[in-house]
C-alpha cells in the first residue's frame, strides 16, 4: 500500500542530519513539501515509522506515517484548549479566584482520562459559583492565546473547501470568541449557566464530552455527504478519543500519553501547520496572512 512518512518539525528546525538518517533507512531523498520544516518518503506501508523515530530519539522531528489515498481531508474538527489555544480556559478562570492549583489537578485527571470528564467539569464549575461573569471577559483578554499555525491551519483548509469546525469541553463563550479570530465556520461548546451577572456554578446540560465530541463528528460527515475517512481530528487529551479514533486521521497535538498512543499521527514538536504537510500540502499551497 502506498504510504507517505513525513517527517516535520518547527520552522526552520530540519537539519540535514535527521533527513540524511531517514534517507539511508528508506533508501531514497525525500520530496520536500517545506524547506527546513517538512518533508515525506514515499513507503510501502507504515512499518518504517517506529525506526525512524528511534532513529531521530532525541531531535525534535515529528515521524508520522500517512496512506497516501484520501490523503487531503474534507472536514477539520478540532479541540480549543491546549490545542488551537495555548491554555485550558476553565484553570484561567480558576486562576481569578485563587483556585488554579485545585482545579487544574483535576483537569489535568481528566484529560488524562484517570477521571469522568462530565462529572470532572461539573465539579470544577462548582468551585466557581459566584464569580462575576465579567471574569471570562478578562480572561479571555488576558490569558488565551492562538497557537502557532492555528490561524494558517483553518485558512488553508477552507480555502481548499473543507468544512472547519472547533468544538470543546471547554465554554461557548471562549469558542465563539477564537472560532471568529481563526476563521472556523462552526463552532460547539458547553454553556456556562450565569445568573445576576454572576456564575450559577452549574454547566447547561447535557455536557459535551468525549461522546458528544464524537457525534459531532459522524454529524457533520452525514451532513456534508462525505465518509469518516474523509475528515481530520486533532486534540490533547482523553475526552478527544472518540472523535480522534473515528476520523480518518486522528492527530495528537501535544498530547497525553493515552491520546497519542491512540492516534493515527503524534505532534510533539511541530507547530499546527504540520498539520497539512501531514496531508501532502505544499509551501505554495498554504494560505498565510
């Protein structure tokens, strides 16, 4: 079968040297799909994938094995916290009221998938009850930041017609607000319930979770008349399993160790334009601001 290992790294970070070691194991040069940061091997199948990365312990470059069919997807569904953005939006939130510590121990529980996520976010919205409603506002403002290669991601797949959709675990107020900055068409989260201008500390029911992320996904196929294997999952932790195992191809993104040992490709080290090396899109193709 025809395969493609990829190898991708930061901008510019390369080095003839990993590409010159993956280059004798394969026993031919890579076709570079952007200089200094990415390029791909063509293979018989995924065999040579756990070698390379041996062979590149240590250097930070991503080693993913991709079929070469079907390689350039039709829907991006994508997780918010720690993946398109650079933090976890409910610890922010905790941070205003002097509960980070607390709270974050049990998000980092769940996203490990050591704790339900449901009953997970409703007890870490429980702690919040009473805070002003005004605090998403600063948090937002203050602590979220767009991860690297998440606007270019989004742009150059929906210039290419692919449906874009961010969903989270996270809160609609936040996945509205960086759904519009990236470019997404769709967004979906949980609502956080807010009464007297202050937190309720209760979460609209039912909560989206790690099924809900996946229907979602067998949603949005149905709709836009395509297969699974026609659509990319990308996430960090536990309650984007079911969607990661279902899409065609299911990345990692600095994941938990439950996650990326789950998905169909790992990024470790890249920043999210990797992302569409992984489907074969070259420099001239990708769509920067």
């Amino acid at each position: 079968m025809d395969y493609r290992l990829v190898l991708t790294a930061a901008l510019g970070q390369l080095h003839d040297n990993a590409v010159e070691k993956i280059t004798a194991l394969v026993g031919h040069p890579p076709h570079w799909l952007s200089p200094g940061t990415a390029c791909e091997f063509r293979t018989d199948g995924p065999e040579l994938t756990d070698k390379a990365r041996a062979l590149l312990a240590g250097q930070s470059v991503d080693v993913n094995s991709v079929p070469a069919q079907g390689r350039r997807k039709k829907l991006l569904l994508a997780d918010m916290d720690s993946t398109i953005i650079g933090c976890e939006c409910l610890d922010e939130l905790a941070d205003f009221a002097g509960l980070k510590p607390q709270i974050a121990a049990i998000t980092e529980r769940a996203m490990r998938g050591e704790i339900e996520f449901e009953s997970a976010l409703r007890e870490r919205v429980a702690l919040l009850k009473g805070m002003p409603a005004s605090a998403l506002e600063s948090a937002y403002k203050e602590r979220v930041t767009i991860n690297v290669g998440a606007r270019t991601l989004v742009s150059t797949m929906a210039d290419a017609g692919a449906t874009t959709m961010l969903i989270s675990g996270g809160f609609s107020f936040f996945t509205e607000l960086v759904a519009a900055d990236v470019g997404f068409g769709r967004q979906q989260a949980n609502e956080l319930l807010v009464a007297d201008g202050k937190l309720t500390g209760m979460v609209r029911e039912p909560i989206l979770g790690r099924a809900a992320k996946k229907e979602a996904l067998h949603r949005l196929v149905r709709e836009n008349g395509i297969s699974l294997s026609d659509a990319i999952a990308i996430g960090d932790g536990a309650n984007d399993l079911g969607m990661i195992g279902d899409a065609g191809l299911g990345v990692a993104y600095r994941a938990k160790p439950i996650v990326a040992a789950a998905a169909g490709a790992r990024l470790d080290h890249s920043d999210l334009e990797a992302v569409l090396y992984l489907q074969g899109y070259r420099d001239d193709e990708v769509v920067r601001d």
